[in-house]
C-alpha cells in the first residue's frame, strides 16, 4: 500500500477517514437539525458527501482540481438544503494539506473562493448576516493559520535533519581524509625503515652476520607494526570492531629504537596534551625520522620537545648524511606538505629547511591552559 500510494499519490486511509466523518456527521447534523433542513435520504446527498473522499484519493496528483470539486460538492450540499457541518470536511482538509505540502499561492486562492461560495450562498437566500460572514472568514482565516504553522515547523524540522545529514557527511569524509594520512605516514615510515634496513643487511650479510642480523629483527618488528596500524585504522571502518591506542608520544622511544638512526631524545618540562596534539606531534617526528632515514643515512639527529604554556615545541634536527643516500629519489614529495597541514589543522605552524650541514623540522603546536586540559 505505501508503494501504491507513493507511485500513484494514493491517499485511502485520510480518504476512509474523512468519509466515515462526514457519513457518521452528517446523520447527526440531519437528525439535529431535521426541524429547518432536509433530511440525507436518498442517494444524490450521500454521492454528495462522497465527492470530497474520492477526490482525497488523487489530491496528492490533482491538488487543483480535486480541491475545487470538493467545494463544488459542499456548495450544492448546501444548496439542496441539507445539514450544515458534514459538508465542510472536505475542503477543509484539502485546504490544509495544499498549506502543508507547500502549494501555498493556491491553497490562499482556494482559501478565497471558499469564502466567496459561502458569502454568496448566503446572499442567495436572502440572509446575508454580518457575523456570519465574520464567522466565516475567522474559521478559513484560523485554518489557514494553522496549516502554515504546521508547514513552518514541518520544513524547520526537515531543514534541521538535512544540516545533520551534511553535518555527518563531512565528519565521516573528515574521518576518511584523517584514515588516509594516517595510512600515507605509518605506510611511508615503515616501509622506507624496512627499505634502509634490507639495504644494510644485503651489504653487511657477509662481512658482518650480526649486524645484518640486527637489520633483518629491525624489518620483523617494523613490518608487524605496520601491519597492526594498518589493521587498528582500517578497523575503524567496521561498526563496533574496538581500535588499538593511537600512536603517542609515550611511543617515541619505541619509535627512535626501530628507526635504525643515532637520535637523542630530550624532553623540556611536562604536561597532559590533548590526544590530536599527541598524534601530530607523533607523526611529526615519524616523517622526519623517515626524511633523515632516506636523505641523510649515517647522521645524528636530535629530537626536542618542549612543553610550554601555551604551545608544544617539537624539533627535529640532523648533522647531514655521511653515506650515500640509497633512497633519496623514492620518496612521494608529501612528508612536508603533509606535516604542515597537520600542524595547520591545529592552529600552529611547521617550519622545515636546511640548518647548518643538515635539516631541521620545527613545529609549533598550541596547546589549552593546564587547567582546561
């Protein structure tokens, strides 16, 4: 039925409804008024009262025409001199649903033309009455009211539901973009770490079994985390699937140790950081461990976190290769670009560029007041 109803613009149950009122009122009215107006018998005032539910059943397709058939019916029901009140369901709820479902210039037309057919119904009998008409245009006008009350709330409700819809559209593409850089930056450091490693094993395989054994532990440990990354960040696409802690500062010790590199990690001061800052910060000094890996193997480079009032300081710096650098082509071309928009997204900014015989990564991260983190 909802099918039928949505390819035809059926509407049988408002149309059963309204048909058993104006039935079950109109033998009412009828009885009640049986001292001054007709009585419903016969079948001409009964087909009367059935011409506005037949046409509820295609109001939805001929709003117009069905609407003006149903005043037509309740103004020669009128007419023929039956009871009032049955008659005015019709139209009634015609009158609403046009407001309603926004057919708003021709629910105000028919509005006025129902006026008129009452007014000049009551000059042809020869009683026009000055609270009558008053009373007529008080209930069209009170009606009308309604309907474009109901229509206000209606589309305020629906405009609501749509801004949410949108709302959660652009945090799950949001959560999609933030999937994929995390994705970008565990990928790029892992996989060029297991590149420098395997490269170091071929070389010392012979002369050197233990370091080239070393390597081959570095590349066990580094493809089984990036393995567990990828696992915790795509997991977030399943409803419910439980996601591993992100990567932290508290990791970076793990982190230097796999880099295969000489670094110095020194930590000025300490604080709570909000987790989006942590895992900036984390991922800032992954890709710059990375570019030292691949551009500058053989280097000594130093890690700085300082931990102020108002922002956290992370610096990354290296005394420039001593080696060849087996992978300086092989790089995407994104690590900076992609570390400024993280501190960007933040609020703070990242400045990267050659420092004495090396590089130097510097981002700043700002950060809440102490006693609102």
């Amino acid at each position: 039925m909802g099918e039928v109803r949505r390819k035809y613009g059926f509407d049988p149950y408002l149309a059963l409804i309204v048909a058993v009122a104006q039935m079950v009122i109109g033998r009412g009215a009828s009885y009640g008024q049986r001292s001054f107006r007709e009585p419903l018998v016969g079948p001409y005032p009964h087909l009367l009262l059935l011409v506005g539910p037949l046409a509820l059943l295609v109001h939805r397709r001929f709003p117009l025409l069905t609407t003006a058939a149903a005043l037509a019916a309740c103004d020669l029901f009128l007419i023929g001199g039956y009871a009032y009140g049955p008659s005015f369901i019709s139209p009634a709820v015609m009158l609403f649903l046009l407001v309603t479902r926004g057919k708003r210039w021709m629910a105000w037309f028919m509005a006025l033309m129902t006026l008129l057919s009452f007014l000049s119904y009551a000059w042809l009998l020869g009683r026009p009455d000055l609270f009558h008409s008053v009373w007529v245009l008080t209930a069209i006008m009170l009606l009308m009211v309604v309907g474009e009350l109901v229509r206000i709330v209606r589309e305020r409700r629906m405009e609501q539901e749509r801004i949410a819809e949108e709302e959660a559209r652009r945090q799950a593409s949001e959560e999609r973009l933030t999937m994929a850089q995390e994705l970008h930056d565990v990928l790029a450091h892992n996989i060029s770490l297991i590149h420098v490693q395997a490269s170091t094993a071929l070389h010392l395989i012979d002369a050197n079994p233990e370091q080239a054994r070393t390597a081959l532990a570095t590349i066990k440990t580094a493809s089984k985390e990036v393995l567990g990354e990828m696992r915790s960040v795509l997991n977030v696409l399943r409803e419910g699937a439980p996601r591993s802690p992100t990567a932290g500062l508290d990791r970076l010790d793990e982190l230097i140790e796999r880099s295969g590199l000489r670094v110095s990690l020194k930590r000025v001061g300490s604080r709570p950081l909000p987790p989006q800052v942590e895992r900036a910060a984390y991922r800032i000094v992954q890709e710059s461990l990375t570019n030292a890996a691949r551009y500058a193997p053989g280097s000594e480079v130093g890690v700085r976190l300082e931990y102020g009032e108002r922002e956290l300081v992370v610096q990354v710096s290296d005394t420039g290769a001593t080696t060849p650098a087996v992978l300086a082509e092989a790089g995407s071309g994104n690590g900076i670009p992609g570390m400024r928009e993280r501190a960007s997204a933040l609020g703070g900014t990242l400045v990267a560029g050659p420092s004495g015989g090396g590089f130097q990564v510097q981002a700043r991260l700002p950060l809440p007041d102490e006693e609102t983190s």
